[in-house]
C-alpha cells in the first residue's frame, strides 16, 4: 500500500512490527514514569500539552486511524475521548481547545492508562487475526502511529521540562548524571562545491509525506560548521550587546526581543542553565540550546556568517555520509554535550535540532494523502522555519538525514540550536 502522508515498504513479518509496536508504547510509559498524577496535567503554556494528553492522543491515534476501520467489532473505549483527544484533525470533528488541555483533570492517569491497555490489546488481536491482504491495508497506518508516537516521545520531555522549569523548586525530570566533561574542539569548516544536487526521500523505508518527492536543486559553493555554536561563544555574543543591536535583528524578531524583555537563551539563570536533570553549572563547552530561529540568526549575522539552507544541510550530511548515531534519548542525558572529536561533521544527528534559513514549504510535486490523514503534516505549511538534524530527546530510529522538522520561528522550549553556514 502506498499513501501520500508516508513511504514505507511492508511485508507480511507481523511479528516484527508487532515487536516495534510494544516497544515503542511501553517507551512511552517509560518516560511518563518519573512524573506524578500532578506533573502529568500541567500545561506550562498554550503551545504544551500535559504529559497524560500526550499518552491518550497517542493512544486516540491507533483507535481511531487503526482499530476503528480495521478490526471488526471493534469496541471504543469511551466515545467521549474523541474530543478530549483529537489534536487537529477537522475532518474527524469538534476538538476541546489546545490551551485548555491542562483543565482536563479528567479522565485520571490511571483511566488513561487503562485506555492504553484496551486500545494495545485490539493492536495485538488485529495485528495476530488479520489476513495477509488486510495487514497489507493497515500495516502502513500502525508505522505511520510508531513514527507519530515518537514524535509525542519527544515533546512530552520538551514540555515537561518546560514546566519543570516554572516550579520554583526546579525540580528534576531524573537525577543528575555526572558524564566526564569534553572539550568543545575548534570550529572548522566543511565546503561542497556548486552543482545540481537531488534532495528529497525515495526509495523503501519509511518517509514523511513532507520529505516528498525527490528533486532537484541549484546549490552554488557553501560550507557548514563542524560543529554546532557553543554556549561559551553565545555568550560573546550577549556580552558584545548581542540583545540591544536592533542591526543584527529581522524586524519580527527584534519586536520580541523587546516586548518579551529576551535577553539570554531560555532556562539560562544567571550563571546556572534548567536541564531535564535539575539546575546546573552553565558549561561554555556545551552547545547553546533552546533559542529561536530569530536568536539564532542575529547571531549568525553577529559572527559574519549566515545560517543554512535545509538543502545544504542535507546535501552537506548525505555528501559526507553523515551516520544516524549521536546524543539521542536511548542515552537518558536529556540535555546537548561538546561533541567527541573526530574528522568532518559533528553533531549532525543528535544533541540539538538545527535551524535552518529555510521556510517549510512543499517540495515541488508534494500532494497530501486523501482524508483526515492527509492533515498530518501539509496543512502546516505557512509560518514556520525547518530544522534539521535530530535532539537530546529524539528516538534514535526515527531519523533519517531527509527528516524535515518544523517550528514557529519564536519557538525556545524546542531542543534547538545553531550551526552556522557560509
């Protein structure tokens, strides 16, 4: 089966999907584990949702996309969760507004995981009944639910930290780990000539309607950092006046500046900087995390360079054979560290999402799926910045070099940060 919303080559190996299903429902266990009914129903700001949103939208996902239309007599859970947890999809109708997700404080965390018990045991009878050519019809859509509950992985620890760090214990998500330090390495450069490149996912494996279709590009000559920003030169760059030159800024960004008073890059305190693991010392060696595309730019701009283009960066990555392996959330640290040194390019993968200058926009030729499932990435192509790469929180298997990720440009509470391009 092949649909416009995803690309992924399936055969009948049910039991091998049915493996990448149980981990990664119980990965998301895992990661609620640590936090309290309490911490579970905060939403920090419009933009977060609580953690138990975050468990049951995964969950309404499978139901209503999977078991639903798939498995015969299928029973709902409970037909009022379909406006509790319904994210954006008009075409299955009304949804309780985004702000007011931390007003839920029903259904409780033991309800939803109860619901995640029901909606995974009809995955498994699916997945163990149904016929060759039905797992071929539904196969797709419970990979297309893997790669979006990942998604849901990463930001509840974005969120989470985000109201930890409103708490004016600052309390930890997880204890401190104590990981030997590394120096940052110099910054060189990697340089790529000009020519007619192809960028774009093709082939089998699984893709985002977004990274779609393959095509071409004119790139004239360009390098990129080895390696991303470091907390050290961002400070430079605050000291030097970074936050009062209005020169250095686009105009959307500097109203911002000045009407949201910014003056560091969030969860900077002082000396000190907010990690999933409590406070800490703020380490120059470390990458600059948690700016906004506007942060980034005026940066980019203050040290005589620019930021890349989404095709640069993937060009540069799959040129130089970029591995899918760095900082991810398989690690636990949670939190961007000085790279290990070696040859090339550092920290494509992993660490910090990368803003690039590009806007999110379709590839030439991109058509969205048919249906509510078409909603899933097109209808957010307007206002947004791309970024590239992958995070601290990311899940390793998730990634692949053509990934195309997507904020508002004033986003801060993302993993993102700055590789700088010329």
């Amino acid at each position: 089966m092949r649909e416009a919303a995803w690309n992924v080559g399936i055969d009948d190996d049910r039991a091998a999907l049915s493996r990448r299903l149980i981990a990664c429902r119980r990965q998301t266990e895992m990661l609620a584990a640590p936090l309290s009914a309490e911490d579970q129903m905060v939403q920090s700001m419009p933009e977060a949702s609580p953690t138990k949103w975050h468990r049951a939208h995964t969950t309404w996902f499978f139901e209503s996309f999977v078991l639903v239309p798939h498995l015969p007599a299928y029973r709902i859970f409970d037909p009022r969760f379909g406006y509790l947890f319904n994210s954006y999809y008009e075409a299955l109708g009304p949804r309780h507004p985004r702000f007011e997700r931390g007003l839920l404080s029903r259904p409780g965390i033991a309800e939803i995981a109860a619901y995640r018990r029901h909606v995974d045991g009809g995955l498994e009878r699916l997945l163990r009944e149904a016929s060759r050519s039905r797992f071929a019809a539904f196969a797709p859509l419970i990979e297309l639910g893997l790669h979006h509950e990942q998604q849901h992985q990463e930001l509840l620890l974005m969120d989470v930290k985000h109201a930890l760090s409103l708490n004016p214990l600052r309390p930890p998500y997880r204890p401190r780990q104590h990981l030997p330090p590394r120096e940052e390495g110099r910054l060189n450069w990697v340089e790529l000539g000009g020519a007619l490149y192809e960028i774009g996912h093709e082939g089998e494996g699984f893709a985002f309607d977004n990274e779609e279709p393959r095509h071409r590009i004119w790139n004239d000559d360009f390098a990129l950092a080895t390696r991303l920003v470091t907390c050290g030169e961002y400070q430079n760059f605050i000291e030097d006046g970074g936050y009062r030159q209005p020169s250095l800024w686009l105009a959307e960004g500097w109203a911002l500046v000045e009407a949201r008073g910014w003056q560091a890059p969030l969860y900077w305190e002082g000396e000190n900087i907010f990690t999933l693991q409590g406070m800490k010392p703020l380490d120059p060696s470390e990458p600059v995390s948690h700016v906004s595309f506007y942060e980034a730019d005026a940066y980019a701009r203050w040290a005589g360079h620019r930021l890349p283009r989404e095709g640069e960066w993937e060009i540069a990555a799959v040129s130089q054979r970029v591995p899918l392996t760095g900082n991810l959330m398989v690690d636990e640290i949670y939190h961007p560290r000085p790279p290990l040194p070696g040859p090339g390019l550092l920290q494509m993968i992993g660490d910090l999402w990368e803003w690039t200058a590009s806007p999110y926009v379709a590839y030439p030729g991109f058509r969205p799926a048919a249906g509510a499932i078409g909603e899933y990435n097109g209808k957010f192509m307007s206002n947004q910045m791309v970024l590239r790469g992958g995070a601290a929180v990311t899940p390793g298997d998730h990634l692949r070099l053509t990934y195309r990720n997507f904020f508002p440009p004033d986003a801060r509470w993302v993993f993102t940060g700055i590789r700088l391009a010329r």
